[in-house]
C-alpha cells in the first residue's frame, strides 16, 4: 500500500485530493487540500524528466507511463515529509486527466419523442445513453489510439427539455428531450497501464478526465456571457483546439506543433 492511502488526516475537517496531469511523454502533480468546494493548491511537481533513448523508442504511452509513476513517486516523498506527528495527509481521490494525443473525443446528440407527456426520470437518461451507446460504433480507428480503442466514458453535458435547456430534468414532463453526450476513446493498454500505476501508490479511487472536457466545465462555469467559443491549448509539443456551440463542446482537434 502506497503513502498516499497508508496515512490517515488526523483532526483536519479538509480533503485531500491528487490531481495528475498526462501530457505528451511527461507528467505533472499537484496536491490540492479542498476546503469545502474551496480547493488550495500545496505543491505541484513536474515529471518533465529526460527520458532514456530507449524508453523514446517504446512510444508514447510507455513515456508516459514511466513519467507517471516519477511523479508519483516524489509526490509520495512530499507528501511524507510535510507529514508530522499532529497530523499527515492521505489522498481521498485522484484525478488524471488526459491531455493530447492520449485521447479521441466526440458529442453526439440523442433525440427521443413521446406522443404524451413523459415524466423524466434518471432510469430514462441512463438508458437512452445506453442505447445510444450500443448503437454507436468507435468514432475512431484502433490504429488512431493505439493497440485497442475503449470507450472510456460517456457524459451527458447538455440537456433540452421540449427544446429549452435544463440543469434539473429529472421529475419534469416532457414530450421531446434531447440529450448531448460527451464521449471518450482511449487506448486500452494505456488506461490499463495508468489505473495499475496508481495502484501501486494508493488505494484512493482514480478517475480519468479528458482535458477538453475539463477545460470546457471550468470555461462555462466562467464565461456565462458567451455560449459558443474556441478554445485553444498550446503544450510542448502538441496543441488542441476545442469547438463549444450553444454551450455544447462539440470536437477537439490536436495538432503536433507546440510551444
């Protein structure tokens, strides 16, 4: 069991969360203390380390393996000294979020009709997602990903209700709704490779996040005024360009050209 989850927070009313950032071949850390919804940054700590030439060689995802468990490493080492006999830190969640070429990602949209007033309930969105999910095939080849393309999840960010938005659908009568739903591919052997690397640190669950999607929550959660944009993120070595229409993120694009 690894530092993260084999120390407890002592008389401390605050949560301790691990957010890890995947990038092109390296990896970023940062511990985040949350007050609340109140999130206060620690420490961060960067994996931009030189790689051997021969781990360059192995591709992409077992750079960024490699990068992955260094930071969790010194993030183990951190967190262990700024640990005291008063209290020590213990991860409750981690949070990885993917950024490009690590990902593939697209909305499609589900329409359903009803001749009569339907209530919504959330056995209603779920099984519509599922079946929408069981009729869509991948979006994209396996050989875009890698060895083996996966659904990683599926997130409705968007909701209409006889063609009005809503946040609180569940319990409204409707005779359309229409459902925008956020979906990511991943490669297998990558997500794998990621979940077994913080494993072997801690036992705190572990989600994985595309960074479109977190980037577009956090812009609309700020840019109220504005409901169609692009947004552009400029890394080291690859870029991604986001597409929001009527508060709905429709693609993202990558590009091998950065900083």
């Amino acid at each position: 069991m690894g530092i993260f989850s084999s120390i407890k927070t002592v008389d401390r009313p605050v949560k301790i969360v691990i957010y890890l950032d995947v990038g092109h071949g390296n990896a970023r850390s940062a511990v985040i203390e949350m007050h609340g919804a109140v999130p206060h940054v620690l420490y961060t700590i960067s994996g931009e380390h030189k790689i051997p030439t021969e781990v360059l060689a192995g591709g992409l995802n077992q750079r960024a393996l490699i990068s992955l468990r260094e930071v969790l490493d010194e993030t183990a080492k951190t967190i262990k000294q700024s640990s005291n006999d008063k209290f020590r830190y213990a991860a409750e969640e981690i949070y990885c979020v993917l950024a490009a070429p690590y990902y593939l990602s697209h909305t499609g949209i589900i329409t359903k009709k009803w001749e009569r007033p339907f209530v919504i309930t959330e056995q209603t969105i779920k099984h519509l997602v599922q079946s929408g999910s069981r009729n869509a095939p991948l979006a994209h080849d396996d050989a875009e990903l890698g060895t083996k393309a996966k659904v990683l999840h599926e997130r409705v960010i968007d909701i209409s209700i006889n063609g009005y938005k809503t946040t609180t659908p569940i319990g409204k009568s409707a005779e359309n709704l229409q459902l925008s739903v956020f979906r990511t591919e991943v490669d297998e052997e990558l997500n794998s490779g990621i979940i077994k690397t913080i494993k072997e640190h801690t036992s705190a669950p572990a989600f994985i996040e595309p960074f479109s999607l977190a980037a577009f929550v956090t812009l609309r959660n700020r840019i109220h005024q504005k409901d169609s944009f692009l947004f552009v993120t400029i890394g080291n070595e690859v870029s991604e360009v986001t597409l929001v229409k009527k508060s709905v993120l429709l693609e993202t694009v990558s590009f091998p050209f950065g900083k």
